[in-house]
C-alpha cells in the first residue's frame, strides 16, 4: 500500500502510522494537503471505533528552500472526551449534532503553526465528527461532517476525521510476486486474465486535512506565477511522534507517556518506504527526517524491483534487463525534484539535497481535465508534481521504475513495449466517491451497511 502497515514497528502503532499524503492546487489561490492516518479501517470497528490518539504529535511540514527540513508545520493535537461514564456505548441515541448529548465519546483537537522558531495556534478545540456508525446512530451524516470544518486564524480551513481512503491499489496481485492481474491481458505470464481487485475498497482512514493560502507556505509569502521559478515549488510530509517511554500503571488502569518527542512515521511520496527502503532498515527511515534521506539514496539508484521485473516476467523487459546505470531519473523524480529542461515548461527542483518529499510547484494551476497518469500523462498538474486524489500512483511508480521514465536523462534509452502496458487495474472500480470542494476525500463507509470481513 502506499504507507499503509510499511515498516514492522508502525504496523503495531495504527493510530500514528501515516498512510498518505496529497497535496494540490485549490481555488483562490490556496493549497490543500491531505495526510491520512488508521490504516484499514472496517466501518463497523465498534463498539470502540477508530479515532486519533491523545499521545501523538501529528505534523504536516512543508520545506520552502530545499533543505529537506520543515521551514512550516502545522501541528496537531488531539484531546478524547467521555461525556457519561457509566454507558459501554460510543452514543446512547442519535448524533445529529457535533454537540449532542448522547454521543459519549468525542475528539477535539488544536491546530499550531511553527514557522521561524515562532507558534500560533490557528484554531483551538475543534470537534471532529463521529465515526459513521450508520443511519439510526449518525443520520445526515454529511451534514455532520460538513459542520467539522473549520476556519483558521489568519485564513484557511481545517478537518479531521473520518473519511473513506480515497487510496487504491490490488495488493492481492502486487504482492503475489507482481502478478499484475490486467497485465496478463497480454499473455505475458500463464494464468488467468481478471480486473484489479481494490483491496482497499470500502476501507475507512482518520484524515487530517487543511487548506490555506499558498502564501502562507512559500519562501517569501507570495503567490508564484512563473513555474520556471525556483521558489515556486515547496516540499510536503507527513510525520507522527511520540514521547520516548510508556510508563504503565496498572494501579490507575492506564499508561502515561513521557520523556522527550520522537518521530515514529513520515511519508512524502507514496510506496517510497514501502517499496524502495529494505525491510530492516524501514523503521529507521521512519525515525530520520527527510534531510538524511542520502543515507537511502542507493536503493533508489538501484531499485530492487527493476532487477525483479524482468525474473519474474522473463523475456518482457530485455531492455530494462541490460539498464545498468544508476536511475538518474527516479532519484531526480523521488529525492530531488525534476529539473529544467527535462519535460518543457515543467520543474519542480527543491536542490541538490535528496529528500523523499512530495514536490509541489505552486504555480502550476489545476486543470479541468486530469489525466490519472499525471506527467507520463502529459499533465503537469498530477504526480509526480504534488498529488492529487485520482493520480494513479501504483501504475505511474511501477511504469517509472520499468523504465517509462528514464528517456529523461537518458535519450538513446528505448522502454520496453510491456512498460505502457503495466497497470494496477483498479483506477476505474467503482465506490471512491470524492467530493467537488474541501476536504474533498470522501464521506467514511457506514458501518451499519459494510459489515466487518469474516
């Protein structure tokens, strides 16, 4: 998954394991980045159904001058409420509003923002909205999420809450040896031809989102307008922390957390820890900020599935088979931004630090017509510039690293016809409703409608 369970210490730590992260161009001049924390959630998770965690720092970060650290960040910080002690239940009667007396168990949380040493805090107690529990517990359960959004000091909005995972992907096929299920379409390898399976589907995540002006992010305050510009594109991550030590006190029926803060997860770009890091060293890259990210650099050089690709599919990619060289490209496209002069018109270069960020530039508005596919799609909207909902970012990152990408750096380099063939199959299944305005990821799945898996 894209971050989903990808690293053996976050998957035991849910509530602080970032699943994704997205980040895009909005209407007025605004950006709005998406961070997504629950992996897996199943909408009938009761009767202690998901939420936040008091004991994490949630961060959003963005890096303006491409040092790879966060020059703003906007802080999280969540506080769980018990209305009636004496009740087993998460609502003892209907919730139709945020403060309704009989739902029993509620989040609230703060929004600070860190830029040149200095903290505001730009919103205080905000409620979230409760889990979709289903049509007699949470009615009009829309409205109830449309009221969770909020207004920002000094412009902005701000949710967090539930939400339907707008990620998808067949994790069946990915991890059964890439047995890509559309790919057999072309009778490349010998079993049975099927769609993608979207294992996601009718998965829930608790989804903090903001939106704010882009001149609250950029380097100098301003809104850029020439996408050749160097400060027009800024760097975006995820991260969650922890206090070092758990102290458990069996006496008061709890634990108590302390000592200083730690960093437990991070995410830029999708599938990077997931796929590009080896497996016993996934849980120190969720410990280092990006800044440090040179340390991974060769993994990314020489990507482990490239050398996979062509045992696996034997005689399909002879032409990635005989690529030797460090990928340039995919070490431009994951830790450096992608140059001038590579794709015309289109940059979004932070430096010579390599971070594993989700580059953005900001002077590159949206367009009425995305394409899925994003750059390798000819839109320079769509990912690898930022992220945006729909970007089909399984097939963009298996097609890059089989080579769709490397004529960039390399002219003379020819991709194997298989490469346009790749796909995750899941793009078009149906059930990924989004929304036309802020927060714009979906409303949560019902538990009363989708029952947990057997």
């Amino acid at each position: 998954m894209s971050s989903h369970r990808e690293a053996p210490g976050i998957l035991k730590d849910p509530t602080a394991d970032n699943t994704d992260v997205y980040a895009f161009v909005t209407p007025n001049d605004t950006v709005t980045i998406i961070t997504n924390y629950v992996p897996s959630e199943a909408p009938s998770g009761g009767p202690n159904f998901y939420e936040f965690d008091d004991s994490v720092t949630y961060q959003i970060n963005i890096d303006n001058n491409g040092d790879g650290r966060p020059d703003v960040t906007y802080e999280f910080r969540f506080e769980t409420v018990n209305t009636n002690p004496n009740t087993f239940l998460y609502n003892t009667g209907p919730i139709d509003t945020l403060d309704s007396p009989n739902w029993n168990h509620r989040q609230r949380y703060t929004v600070t923002r860190i830029a040149g040493g200095r903290r505001k805090t730009l919103a205080r107690r905000v409620p979230c909205p409760p889990c979709n529990i289903g049509p007699r517990s949470t009615p009009n359960y829309s409205d109830l999420a449309d009221a969770a959004v909020a207004g920002l000091d000094g412009g902005g909005r701000v949710f967090c809450g539930q939400r339907a995972d707008a990620f998808f992907v067949d994790l069946g096929s990915v991890f059964d040896l890439a047995t890509l299920r559309p790919f057999q379409s072309l009778h490349l390898i010998p079993t049975a031809n099927a769609d993608g399976v979207d294992s996601l589907a009718q998965a829930n995540v608790h989804t903090i989102a903001i939106e704010v002006p882009i001149a609250h992010v950029t380097r100098r305050g301003q809104v850029p307008t020439d996408p050749m510009d160097s400060k027009s594109t800024i760097g975006v991550w995820g991260a969650a922390y922890r206090q070092k030590a758990r102290v458990h006190d069996y006496r008061n029926y709890g634990s108590r957390n302390v000592g200083p803060w730690t960093q437990v997860s991070r995410l830029g770009n999708p599938l990077f820890n997931e796929v590009i890091v080896p497996l016993v060293q996934k849980d120190r890259w969720n410990s280092v900020g990006p800044n440090r990210d040179s340390e991974f650099a060769g993994f990314v050089a020489q990507p482990e599935l490239a050398r996979l690709l062509p045992v696996l599919y034997p005689g399909v990619f002879p032409n990635l088979a005989a690529l030797t060289a460090d990928r340039a490209d995919l070490l431009a496209v994951l830790l450096t931004g992608i140059p001038a002069g590579l794709i015309d018109g289109f940059q979004n270069f932070t430096g010579t630090t390599q971070a594993d960020e989700l580059r953005l530039n900001l002077a590159i508005p949206p367009t009425s017509r995305p394409n899925r596919l994003g750059l390798l799609g000819g839109d320079l909207a769509g990912f690898p510039n930022g992220r945006r909902l729909t970007d089909d970012v399984v097939t963009i990152e298996l097609r890059a690293v089989a080579g769709a990408t490397y004529p960039l750096v390399d002219p003379t380099f020819t991709p194997d016809d298989a490469v346009s063939a790749i796909e995750d199959g899941t793009f078009n299944n149906p059930g990924r409703d989004l929304l036309d305005q802020f927060p714009y990821i979906g409303l949560p799945y019902s538990g009363y409608d989708v029952p947990a898996a057997s």
